[in-house]
C-alpha cells in the first residue's frame, strides 16, 4: 500500500483556527454560514462542531485580492 502524504488529507479545523485562517471573529463566521456565504460546520459531538479544511481553504482563495 503506497502511503500519501497527510497533506493531502482533509483536515477538521476547530473555530479558533479558522478564525486565525480566515481573519474573521465567531460572530462573523456564524452570520455568514446564516447567509449562506460562508460553509457550514460539521458536527463532531453534541456541543461540538469543526470545518472541513478544504471548504474553508476554498472560501479563502474565493475572496477578492486586494492588489490594484
């Protein structure tokens, strides 16, 4: 069996890291998954949820540049 590199493997991010990812507080993060312009958590427990790395990078590189 080849082993890839973890890498390449999707990754949960708790709150705290992808709000440092995408700059973004816990309110903001919250009201843009109500609006639908942000992707939604998944569950883990009953009181806990995570994103999946790859929407959230996704999201990321979604964003407008700010170069002129």
């Amino acid at each position: 069996m080849k082993h890839q590199n973890l890498d390449e493997y999707i990754h949960l991010l708790r709150r705290p890291r992808v709000e440092n990812i995408t700059g973004l507080g816990r309110s903001a993060i919250y009201a843009l998954v109500a609006q639908g312009d942000f992707p939604a958590p998944v569950r883990l427990t009953a009181k806990s949820v995570a994103w999946r790395s790859d929407e959230v990078q996704a999201w990321v590189n979604s964003r407008p540049s700010t170069k002129s």
